[in-house]
C-alpha cells in the first residue's frame, strides 16, 4: 500500500485507500525551495482521478464510516492525531523539504497544530449542544422542535502552501468530526504531507474512502475539476482573494456551500503608549515569520508620529538580526520564499516599492548564500517607509518578508488608514490604554484582531475575514456549523 514517501520520489493520488497513480502519465515537479532541486515527481490528476476519489467518497458516506457512533468515529480521529505525533518527524522533514521552511518553525507550529486539528474538533462535536423549543398549538397539546446534526456530504478541501499540513487539517479536522467525507487537493507546491497523512488514515482505521486525496494545479486542472464536479456538497478554501471568486462562482452551479478563507493586507496600529519591546518583537513576527508567507501577517504598519523614528530604527535591528538559512540550520529563523516564481512577484513589489521612491530602511533585495543554496529562493527581509498611500506595494498582498511603515497622528487616522483596503483579515493593536485599545479594536474592519500579541490562536474562536478576505468563519463551534446540517424535527405532541 505504501507508496514511496520514504524517499518521497513519487507522489500520488490517495483515493478510496489507495495510491494510485495516473492514468494519463502525467508528472510534475516538486522543488525544494531552499536549493532548486527537484525533490519528488508528482502525478497530476485528471478529471478520470478527480471523478473516482468523488465517487468513493460519496459512497463512504454510506459505508461504515456513515454507520458509525460518535464515540466511534471521534476514537479514530484521536488515533489520526496521535499517528501524526507518533511519525512527527517524517511530517516535519517533508514540510521542511516542500516549503524550506525553518525546522524550528515547523516542529513547533505546523506539525503539532496539524496533530492538534484533529483532538481538538473530534473533542468538541461530542460536547456541542444542539436546539430545543417547545411551543403551543391552538389545540393546548403543543409541539417540541429539536436540531440535530447531519454531516453535509462529501466537502472538497483546497488548501494552500504556506502552511500547508496545518491549514488543510484545519479543514480535514472538522469535517471528519462532523461525519462527512473529503477530497482533498492540496497546493501544487506543497503535495508531501497531504499524502503522508493518507498512510496515517489508513493505519488510524479511517475507512477507505473518507479521505481522498488528488495532486494537480488550480485553473484547468485538479482544483477545477473538483470544484467542477456536481457530487461534491461543499467546499471549503483557503487561498487568494481571486482564486476565492473562481471557486465560488463554480461552486454556485448547484448550490453548494463554500466557506472561504482569502487574502490580507493587515495593519498593525502602534500607539505611542505601547510597550515598545512588545510591540517590536510582535511585529517583527508578524512581518517577516515564514518568511512572511502567513495570510495574518502584517504588511502595513501605522506608527504614531512621536514614536515613529525609534520605532523604525528598532525594527530595522531586529529585521537585520534574522538568521536566513536552511530548514536544518538550528539557529536560522528565515527560510526562503516557496518557490522561484513566488519570488519573482516578491521581487517585483521590492522593484516597484524603489520606483515608486520609497525610502529602503533595509532589505530590497536577495541575500548572499552558499553555494549550494544559490538556487533556493532567497529573499531579504525589508522593511520601507516614505511611500504613498494607494503605491500598489502598500495596497497588493505581497506575501513576503516586507512591510510599510508609515506614520499617524490621531487615533482616528489610524483607524481610517487600517480600514482604507477591500481587504479584512487581521489586525494588531499595540497600545498598553486598554481602553484605548478596546475602542480601537471594535472599530477595525477584520474578523481577527489582537491586542499587545499576534498570531496567538484559541481553536475554539472564530476564525475568517471580512470584506474581501473571506465568506464565513471556522474554528470552534463555527467549523461545525460549516460542516453540518442542521435539521429542525418538529413532534406535534
Ligand atoms: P492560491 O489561491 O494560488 O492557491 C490555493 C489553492 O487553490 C491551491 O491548491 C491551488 O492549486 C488552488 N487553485 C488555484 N486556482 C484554482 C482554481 N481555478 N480552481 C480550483 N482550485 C484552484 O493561493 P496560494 O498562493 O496557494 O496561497 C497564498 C494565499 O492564501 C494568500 O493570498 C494568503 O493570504 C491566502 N491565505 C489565506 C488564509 C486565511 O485563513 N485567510 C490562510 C493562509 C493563506
């Protein structure tokens, strides 16, 4: 059963239990970022896979997976969690590989919350109460209304790169939890760990079926196809804003449900009476973590004028003081962006951001690095000042190591300034006026912000964004409101 994930040489499609391969032959690369050297091939699937792993999961639904209790099921995802933690180190050196990211990073972040994904929404759904009301009838005998849970059918998941076990169990997690089957096409960049965890499922003892799993591209490819075809009941998203339209205008040809998790531009709001150290230390994270490929980093930073040339200083320090280096270095904190052409976006913006007569407070360009990672896709990271408000590089998601800072002088500036962009994401506040900060937080446009932290995450909250940043919420109670119907029974008595 085992395909050849050991040497990660051959990746495939894990559909109804099985990897199979596919029928048309075709193959992509799958490149290490750090270095530019091809890591494994990739089978491509066609409509023919797309079609299969659809129809096994629709029948799963009837099988023993459907059949089973709550203990039952919830039991297995347990297992699920704890097969992730058992073969920890296997997950963690193929996201490293696929994404060059730091192992420090990953061993902390992605593979356990990939783990976590699963007790968290398995121990939740057994403990989610549902509806009941009793109501009179003209006939004095009343009536009782109760809710119960239904899964909603098979749900295609189409994940990202950027954190790509954790967003996709972040979906996978829930949905399982609630019953339903999925079908899942992970990010062209990053196919390793989604098929990994298909060996997990199997020795979990999640029927086959339930978990299926297709490799391909976006637009004329696996992702379209899925969305394309009429048995999937839902489906949910993480990606760009644009990629968002696509998939829910497909999704509109038979009324499916989407849930959408899109694009940011966030802002962070540094007040002059913040903790400055505080405020450093959490924003240099949120600009530059992951190299700053996280959907909640922070590429506008508003600073009040009093504060703002220290400010500037101190984060062009802690910029500098990163460490860029490969996955296994123990002491790097940056790795490379995802891929080559991810960089040349990047690099664009670092191009445009001079034209546009920025000043370059550090960075703009790429990093010298050994030889052997020459062909990795190496950015600096940067940090600019002095550009226009509506320059493209302060409007465009860039999803780099980058971030504007620019300065305000009224609280009301600031927060006209974070609200100027479609975009809803996330935002930060760094102030120690708690009422302040309150006052200030009911009034960004985002559906995540932090006060004096960022990137500290509760499963339980609700999670998504507003305006263009999404449709929907998902953590918590929320995720099982995505991935179930709920079905009112009405008992005249
Ligand atoms: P992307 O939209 O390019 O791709 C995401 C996934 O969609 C990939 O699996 C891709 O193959 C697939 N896809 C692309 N075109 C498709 C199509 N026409 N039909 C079906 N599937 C298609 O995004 P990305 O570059 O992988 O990820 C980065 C983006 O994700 C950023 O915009 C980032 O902000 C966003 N993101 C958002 C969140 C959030 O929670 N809001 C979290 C992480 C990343």
């Amino acid at each position: 059963m085992k395909q050849d994930l050991a040497a990660m040489k051959d990746i495939k499609h894990y559909i109804n239990g099985q990897y199979v391969g596919s029928a048309s032959g075709k193959l992509f690369e799958n490149v290490n970022p750090a270095n530019g050297k091809v890591i494994s091939k990739v089978h491509e699937a066609g409509r023919e896979e797309v079609d299969a792993a659809v129809q096994a999961a629709k029948a799963a639904l009837r099988g023993p997976w459907g059949k089973m209790t709550l203990e039952q099921r919830t039991a297995i995802l347990h297992k699920v969690a704890d097969g992730i933690n058992a073969r920890f180190d296997e997950f963690l050196e193929a996201e490293c590989l696929d994404t060059g990211k730091p192992k420090s990073l990953a061993s902390h972040i992605d593979i356990p919350r990939g783990a976590a994904n699963f007790k968290v929404f398995a121990d939740m759904i057994k403990n989610v109460p549902t509806e009941s009301f009793e109501m009179p009838t003209p006939d004095g005998t009343g009536a009782l209304n109760y809710a119960v849970r239904r899964p909603k059918g098979v749900i295609g998941v189409i994940s990202p790169w950027n954190l790509p076990l954790l967003l996709m169990t972040w979906k996978v997690g829930p949905a399982l939890a609630c019953g339903n089957t999925v079908v899942v096409k992970p990010s062209e960049e990053t196919p390793t760990t989604t098929a990994l965890l298909g060996e997990v499922m199997k020795e979990a003892g999640v029927p086959d079926g339930v978990y299926n799993v297709v490799h391909g591209f976006g637009g004329d490819s696996a992702g379209a196809y899925l969305t394309e075809h009429p048995l999937v009941d839902g489906f949910t998203f993480t990606g760009e804003t644009g990629t968002g339209e696509v998939i829910m205008k497909a999704a509109a040809k038979g009324i499916r449900d989407i849930s959408l998790e899109l694009g940011g531009k966030n802002a962070g709001l540094v007040f002059a009476d913040c903790d400055m150290d505080k405020a450093i230390e959490g924003t240099m994270r949120s600009a530059f973590a992951n190299c700053g490929q996280v959907c909640l980093g922070t590429e506008r930073v508003y600073v009040e004028r009093s504060i703002f040339d220290e400010f500037v200083r101190r984060l062009k320090e802690a910029a500098e003081g990163l460490k860029i280096g490969p996955p296994d270095d123990a002491d790097a904190n940056m790795g490379p962006l995802v891929s080559l052409k991810h960089r040349e976006k990047v690099l664009s913006y670092y191009q445009k951001a001079v034209d546009d007569g920025a000043t370059v407070v550090t960075g703009g360009g790429v990093p010298d690095m050994p030889a052997e990672l020459a062909g990795g896709a190496w950015v600096q990271p940067t940090i600019w000042t002095g550009l226009a408000d509506d320059s493209a590089v302060v409007t465009d998601e860039i999803f780099g190591p980058c971030c504007h800072i620019r300065p305000f002088d009224t609280e009301e500036e600031a927060i006209e300034l974070a609200n100027s962009l479609p975009y809803g994401l996330a935002s930060a506040i760094w102030s120690e006026n708690i009422t302040r900060a309150h006052r200030v937080a009911g009034q960004i446009e985002a559906g995540i912000i932090w006060v004096n932290s960022w990137f500290l995450r509760d499963l339980r909250t609700p999670f998504g964004g507003s305006k263009q940043s999404g449709i929907g919420r998902e953590g918590g109670v929320h995720s099982l409101e995505f991935y179930t119907e709920m079905k009112n029974i009405c008992v005249k008595l």
